[in-house]
C-alpha cells in the first residue's frame, strides 16, 4: 500500500480552496462593477437605463453619455489598473522571494511617474513628425520605458552572485525613488500652470480622466502583461526554491528574470501612466491572497489580477462618494488602506528580515 504523505493532502486542500476563491472573486469583481457604474453624484439609474434599453426605447443624451462615455471607461480602466497593480507585486514578489516587494516600495512607480510626468512636460518640445506618430500614446509608452529602466537596475543592484538581497532591494528602492523624484520635481519646476495642475492631481492618484481614448492607448500594455503573467507561474515556483534549484529544475532563469521585469514595467508603466500614483495595490493584494491560499503562482497570480481589480473599483466607488459631489484622489484612499497593512506585514515579519 502507498502511503499518501499528508502534504498531499494539504496542496490539494489548497488547489481546491484557490479554484474557490476564484469564483468567489469573480462574483465580488461583478458586483463591484455594478457599483462603480450605479453610484455617482449625477443621479442617473442605472437599472432603469437597463430597462429603457430591454425595452427598446433609446436612452436621453445626458443618461448615455454619462453611462457610456464617463462611468464605462472608469470602470473598464479601474479594472484594468488594478489588476495590472496586483499582479505586478505578485511578479516581483516572487522574482525578489520577498513579500516586501511592491512596486511603489522599490522605486518602479516613480520611474514609470517620472516617464510619464517627462511626456507630459517635454511632449511639446518633440518635432512635428514624432509628435504625430505618438499622439496620446506618448506617456504611457514613457512610462512604460521609465518603470522598465528602473526595475532592470533594481535588480542589478540588489542581486549579486544569485542572491537577492532584501535590504539591498529595499535601500536601492529608496535611492532610485529619491532620484527620480528629483529629477520628476525639476521638471515640475518648469511646467506651465495648466501643466502643474495635470500634475498635481495625476501624482495623487486618480481615475478621473478616464476616456475610451486614453484607456485604448495603454489598455494593449496592460492587456499583455496580464496575459502573459500567468506563464510565468511555474519559473516563479521554483525559483521560490532558489536560483539554483530553478535551474536545475529546467528553468532558463535569466529568460524567466528578463520575461518579469518585462511584464512589471509594463503593467506598472501604463497604470501609473493613466491613472498617477496609486499606491499599496501591489503589495496588500498577493499577500494577502498568499496567507489565504498558499504561494503557487498559477491560482496567484490570477486572483490577483481579480482581486486587484475588485479592490480599486470599491476605492474608486468610495473616492466618489465620500465628498460628493467632489471627488477624493484614489491614491489617498489606497495609503489610507495600505499603510498599516504594510507596517503589519513588517512588524509580522521583523524576525526573519536582515535589515
């Protein structure tokens, strides 16, 4: 008789408790949805337009364009950015093997802000021509070269002899975050005023621009880091064991680490590029996800992106409803949020951090 060792037993325990969790998340994802196209300080209802559409009859102006042009692409865009968010800390939580990890810890945010804040600023100093062929694709693709920039010599930084150094990381993240804040409040510096007050409210995070135009220009960045994360699951699994252990598992680690950092700077740079500093999605989601769940990076990494996605629609729906008819910048609410999250996760960890 085979013995069945009772670990077995426990990771199919787990398997069947992420494949739970995953409709569970789905359902939260819908009604989430739901709200954030229901809830707004116009007063327009959202079922009765569903009725009048059911019915038939065609909607009033005012109801279609607020429903259609305003909340519709909000909605689609907090999706997008939230998901992208969570699922780029799961991505470097498990390329650092640190739930520390997080992209506005570790300095990626503020390389893709300080890409994007270069678009908006230095975007009319560009030739005729080029101008042209970017148009509004100009700062997310800035973004997106910033946050790429920045998490490449992250990494060169905090990894030595196939080690990663937590500290070093960490450190390192400050340092990049300090020199690219410096160089962001330069050009802050020489903005114009209709350009300071794009900025000012872009740096706190916000969903308020949202439009199908700028959602379709960073929706393809986005769209493929999520897309392609989830084939990274099994070289993030074994690199849990270590770079060596990956290696000779059959893992290529210098192509899954390259495939990483290409799938962060992506999600990361166009979020931060469409919506501002939106802070602490990385890092509460997959932790949290992990206590619940366990850390295989398959059932992970798509949870995140549901739960991501879930959790700034809901700080989406609050940012509109706490002073309306005025509206509170997301990233107030997500630093509300994650801030003693993150000191929880230090303080629970304190003993097994070398810093």
């Amino acid at each position: 008789m085979v013995a069945i060792h009772p670990d077995a037993h426990a990771a199919g325990d787990r398997r069947k408790l992420a494949r739970s969790t995953t409709w569970v998340l789905v359902a939260l994802l819908l009604a989430t949805a739901w709200a954030s196209l229901a809830v707004g300080a116009s007063g327009v209802s959202l079922p009765a337009a569903i009725g009048d559409l059911l019915a038939g009859r065609e909607l009033e102006a005012r109801t279609r364009i607020i429903l259609w042009d305003i909340r519709l692409p909000r909605l689609l865009t907090g999706m997008m950015v939230g998901a992208s968010l969570a699922v780029a800390g799961t991505v470097l939580q498990g390329l650092f093997r640190n739930p520390l990890a997080d992209p506005g810890l570790v300095g990626v945010s503020a390389g893709a802000g300080l890409g994007a804040i270069s678009a908006i600023v230095l975007g009319g100093l560009l030739p005729l021509g080029l101008s042209e062929v970017f148009g509004p694709a100009l700062v997310p693709v800035m973004a997106f070269a910033g946050s790429w920039l920045s998490v490449s010599v992250l990494y060169l930084i905090a990894t030595r002899g196939g080690r990663t150094s937590v500290a070093t990381m960490l450190l390192g993240g400050i340092a990049l975050a300090a020199m690219t804040a410096a160089f962001s409040g330069l050009l802050i510096y020489i903005a114009d005023d209709q350009q300071l007050r794009d900025l000012t409210f872009w740096s706190l995070g916000s969903l308020a621009g949202s439009s199908w135009s700028r959602t379709l220009y960073a929706a393809p960045l986005m769209l493929t880091a999520l897309v392609a994360a989830p084939a990274l699951a099994r070289g993030l699994n074994a690199l849990a064991l270590g770079e060596s252990a990956a290696h000779h598992l059959g893992i290529p680690v210098q192509r899954l680490k390259t495939l990483a950092i290409l799938v962060v700077a992506a999600a990361v740079g166009a979020a931060t590029a469409i919506s501002g500093g939106i802070g602490f999605v990385g890092i509460v989601v997959p932790h949290l996800l992990r206590l619940a769940t366990g850390p295989e990076h398959r059932a992970l990494l798509i949870n995140s992106a549901l739960l991501g996605a879930s959790l700034l629609l809901i700080a989406d729906v609050i940012s509109r409803s706490i002073v309306a008819p005025s509206e509170l910048p997301i990233g107030i609410i997500t630093a509300v949020v994650g801030g003693p999250f993150f000191l929880w996760i230090l303080l629970r960890r304190r003993a097994n951090l070398e810093i």
